[in-house]
C-alpha cells in the first residue's frame, strides 16, 4: 500500500470535510499576531509558551507538516519568516489563502516531512512541528534531516502523540469506552481488522502509527538535539484522556557537533 499517497488524498479529504486541523484562521487573529498577541499548539490544547520561540522577528521558521492556515500564518504576521512545509497541497492551500486575505508574506512547499532535501543544510532558525509525526511509519528521517536544516543554535519545537495511547481501541474511546486492546508499536495496516481498516478508507481517515518514547526522544537526542523543556497535554475527545495526559510537547536545540557526538 502507498502509504504517502493514500495520506496525501486523505488529507485533501479531511480539508473538504472540514477537519478542525483544517481550519485556516481569522482575520481578527491575523491583526492580533501583529500587535503581539497570538497563541498557536502544538498539541490539541495547550498553548506553547512564546519563550520557546524566542524573538521571531526576521527569523526562518519552517512549518513543518503543519499546513491548514493555522500556525504558519499566525507566525508569519508575528515577524517570522515562513515556510510552510505539508504533503497535502488542499492543506497548504488554507495557508495561502490567509495569506492572500490578510497580505502577509510566507511559502509553501508540497512534501514528505521525512526528506527535506529540497531545503539547504542550516536554513532554518526554528522548527515547529505539530503533533503529526504518527502520519508516517518511521520517523528517523524527521529527527536527521530537521537537525540538518537547522542553523546551529536552532530550535526545535515538536509535539507528538504519547505511545501508550495506542494500546487503547480508538472506535471505542471515540464513544466514550476506555478497553486496552492494541499491542505496541501499533499501525492501522496491522492491528486492525480488515473491515476496520476498509471504514477508515471509507471514512478518507489517514493512516496513523504508534512512536515509541526512543523514536521520539532519543531519536532527536542522537541527532543533536538537546532537550530544554517539554509539558503534557489532555485530549477532551478521547476517553482515555480522564486517566493520563496523551500528547506532550518538546523544546529542543541544535548543538555543534564537536558538543554532542562521542569522540
């Protein structure tokens, strides 16, 4: 099955159903952002704090799988300058949209967010990427190739979904049922029933996969990316929400390498 594909189309979908992820934003938040005040996420609620962007004016920021006329623009009007980087062209069209309406200035490029060869090694001051990662089946290239294309000092901000949500039954927590089920690491390909897996196609649901905290921590860690600060963020529509936090936000910068890799 191609995968990248299938994603790509249904995400296209998802922007013609309305997704919330999908929803570009207005032009009242657009001015707010330039006089200062503006919030974005990472994760379904929590806001990221501004002291992990740090000061955004003139800074080459990639918003890496991250289209849908959220973020990108919101930072865009915020002093930064922009590159939106998605699979989905119907996603990356939200952004371009807002940017028409509300004349800010940002670039969009259609991709995988696990090979960013078409961006120059050091070409970014900062990183944001939204809880997406669980789009793709192997995620080490996201980890070396955003190392790669941040300037030394760069940050990165990444959020992504705790493992541990996976083993629950998601056709039940989405009804409110909290039932263990899955084992890790978990892939809709493997772990769900055909017929299952033929609603979600049904549905133009995209395909998601577990991480573990290695793939995700470690995996940055060994690339140069050192943790600074992180938090936890509920998720109100997914029943096992009520007994632990399901998403979590990472802070990480770029070190030289002669800080980092074993002599």
């Amino acid at each position: 099955m191609d995968i990248k594909n299938y994603n790509n189309q249904a995400w296209n979908k998802q922007v013609e159903a309305s997704n919330e992820w999908t929803q570009p934003v207005s032009s009242e938040q657009v001015k707010a952002a330039r006089q200062g005040q503006w919030s974005i996420v990472l994760t379904p609620h929590k806001s990221v704090p501004h002291n992990w962007f740090g000061d955004l004016t003139g800074k080459k920021v990639l918003c890496l799988a991250s289209g849908g006329g959220q973020q990108g623009p919101i930072l865009a009007a915020a002093g930064a300058d922009v590159t939106v980087f998605d699979l989905s062209e119907k996603q990356l069209a939200q952004d371009e949209y807002v940017a028409k309406r509300d004349g800010l200035t940002l670039k969009t490029v259609k991709g995988d967010m696990t090979d960013l060869s078409c961006f120059e090694n050091e070409s970014f001051d900062l990183i944001f990427h939204p809880c997406s990662n669980n789009f793709v089946p192997d995620i080490s290239g996201l980890w070396s190739e955003s190392a790669r294309v941040l300037k030394e000092n760069g940050r990165l901000l990444s959020g992504f979904i705790n493992p541990a949500a996976y083993i629950f039954d998601w056709f039940e927590a989405e009804k409110g049922n909290t039932k263990v089920r899955h084992k890790l690491p978990f892939s809709d390909i493997n772990n769900l029933t055909e017929e299952e897996l033929a609603l979600l196609k049904e549905q133009d649901e995209p395909l998601v996969f577990s991480h573990s905290f290695e793939e995700q921590i470690k995996g940055q860690l060994d690339n140069g990316l050192v943790l600074i600060d992180m938090f936890e963020d509920d998720w109100h529509s997914m029943a096992f929400s009520e007994y632990f936090p399901p998403t979590m936000a990472c802070l990480t910068i770029k070190l030289p390498p002669s800080l980092w890799k074993c002599q």
